[in-house]
C-alpha cells in the first residue's frame, strides 16, 4: 500500500468486517460498531469473508470474527489469513463463547490478540475494536515509513539512542525496524516494547490504571499529564544497538522501578479477554530469535540473526 492509498484511507472512517453465521449477530455487532462511526461490512461465513480480504487486503482496518460457525471456522479463518503476508498484520478480534484457556490458547496460537467473551458486552466490544484499529492504524503508518526510507542503518555498527515520548518512540521504531533482516515484523515487536517503556516503565501507569484509561478514551490524556510531572517527565529511555555480521541485538531499559515481567511473557487466557495487556507477548511472538528480560524488569533484549549459516561440504 502507497502513500495515496494511505491519503484516501487517512479521509475515510476505519471499516470493519464482521464475520458470524448468525445474522441476529451480525446485525448487533454492525449496529453497534456504526454507532461508533465506523464503516461495516459483514459477511455470513469464513469463505467469502477471506474471498472479501484476498479481493482488498488492504480496506479493512480490523475483524470481527465469530470463532464457532459452520463450515469453516474462526480458527481457520485466522490461520489463513496469517498465512498471507498481506493480511499478517491485520488485527482479528475473536468472538467466543469458548472461554476454556486451552480454547484461548488455540486461538491466540493462530494469531487471535483481541478477544472477545460471549454475550458480547457493546461497550467492550467498542473499546476492543478501537484498541484494534488504533493499534493497526499506528502499525500500517509505521510499516509505510520503513518501507520507503533508506536502509543507512545497516552501516551502523553501535550507537546508543535516548527519548521519552510516545512520538519519539514511534520515530525511533522506524529506524531500528530497518536493521532487522524482516523490517515489518520486527516493527511491531519494537514498537511494543518501546512504547511500554514509556508508558508502564517511566511513567509508571500500571496494568489496572490502563485498563481503565483505555475504557474512558483518557490514556493519552494522562501520558501528556504524566509527561509534565517533574520527575517521571524527566525519564528517559536508553536504547543501545549492536550489531556484527551475524547478529543485530537492541537494549532498551526505562528508569521506572520495574515489574513482574515473567506474568506477562506466557500468554494469560484471562487477560487475554481485558482491552490491553497483550504488548509483551505481542513483541516476544514478532519473530525475534531472542527476547531476555533482565534485572527487575526495566531492562529487555531482542536479538536476531543477520545472516543464515552456510551448509558445510
């Protein structure tokens, strides 16, 4: 996707695709989501909502999608769909009333980041979607400026980078990504563990305190509030990269006092169904050979392999 077509999607509402085989249900989850303004388009089973997504992978913005229909099924669906690399990075919000964590854990394995429990509450499933399509939206417009800047990056064979905004970190993704051998993927995996630097690591927001910021629209009210404070505001994150001819390693570690970061390395089925706290297993899951946490959680490493070993005679 090129600038022009981000310029016509920037004009136009995001728009979602609801899948499910009931039509009562597709008519709630469409009332709902166009009350919140969004285009919706649904479709009654997996076939033709991958027949939808193969046509324009680039028109939706997230997807709506019922985990148990007949025919083919949710978990289907969502393999599919990460199976083409035009639709890896399109977030899925898994409808289901299958709540069981091995269930969870299937779904997640697929690809599933966004649940959602059945009934499906309307306010959650507003907050989840706008998680999702934010979420998307911030990935897409990072993936484009990777895609078109220069690869300069590579020449580099240490360099240490200090920032402490949200802004600053999504600049800073977009230089890093280009020195991972799969920009793209790498990108969401930065991107994760830059921004939870800033927010959970110098500006302290904890778990609950974000839940509830992302359900009243208020966190990047309250980042801005914190950012002012003076001292949480006058943190930095450092972030250090090094790199030889076949390994590329970046540390990033924030000056907040920490956490229990090994509850958030193994996918958690409850949290899964809570509108955030997934970002960590998101980066771990981003395709690096190596995620470390180190100390008392401020501190994390990924790591990657530059160039495949060559076979010997």
């Amino acid at each position: 996707m090129g600038a022009a077509d981000l310029g016509r999607m920037a004009t136009l509402a995001p728009e979602i695709l609801v899948v499910d085989d009931e039509r009562l249900t597709r008519l709630f989850l469409s009332a709902v989501l166009s009350s919140e303004g969004y285009r919706v388009t649904a479709a009654p089973s997996g076939e033709e909502a991958l027949d939808l997504l193969s046509a324009e992978p680039g028109r939706f913005h997230a997807v709506v999608l019922d985990r148990n229909m007949g025919g083919m099924d949710g978990v289907e669906v969502l393999s599919r769909m990460k199976r083409d690399a035009r639709l890896v990075s399109l977030p899925v919000v898994l409808e289901t009333a299958a709540t069981h964590p091995e269930e969870v854990l299937e779904g997640l394995r697929a690809g599933a980041f966004y649940y959602l429990a059945k009934p499906v509450n309307p306010e959650f499933l507003r907050t989840v979607v706008r998680t999702a399509v934010q979420d998307h939206t911030r990935y897409r417009e990072l993936q484009e400026v990777i895609r078109s800047s220069s690869k300069t990056l590579a020449l580099l064979e240490s360099g240490v980078f200090r920032f402490r905004t949200r802004e600053e970190a999504d600049r800073l993704t977009q230089v890093l990504a280009n020195a991972f051998p799969d920009p793209d993927s790498a990108c969401l995996g930065l991107s994760e563990l830059l921004v939870n630097a800033v927010e959970h690591g110098n500006l302290e927001i904890g778990y609950d305190a974000k839940g509830l910021l992302v359900e009243a629209s208020a966190l990047k009210g309250e980042i801005e509030r914190r950012l002012q404070d003076p001292v949480l505001g006058a943190r930095r994150v450092t972030v250090e990269i090094r790199r030889d001819a076949e390994r590329l390693s970046i540390t990033i570690q924030d000056e907040g006092p920490g956490f229990d970061w090994k509850q958030f390395l193994l996918p958690d089925p409850e949290r899964l169904l809570h509108n955030h706290g997934r970002g960590i297993f998101m980066a771990v899951a981003s395709g690096f050979d190596r995620v470390e946490f180190m100390g008392c959680g401020n501190c994390v490493m990924v790591e990657a392999a530059l160039l495949t070993a060559q076979p010997t005679a």
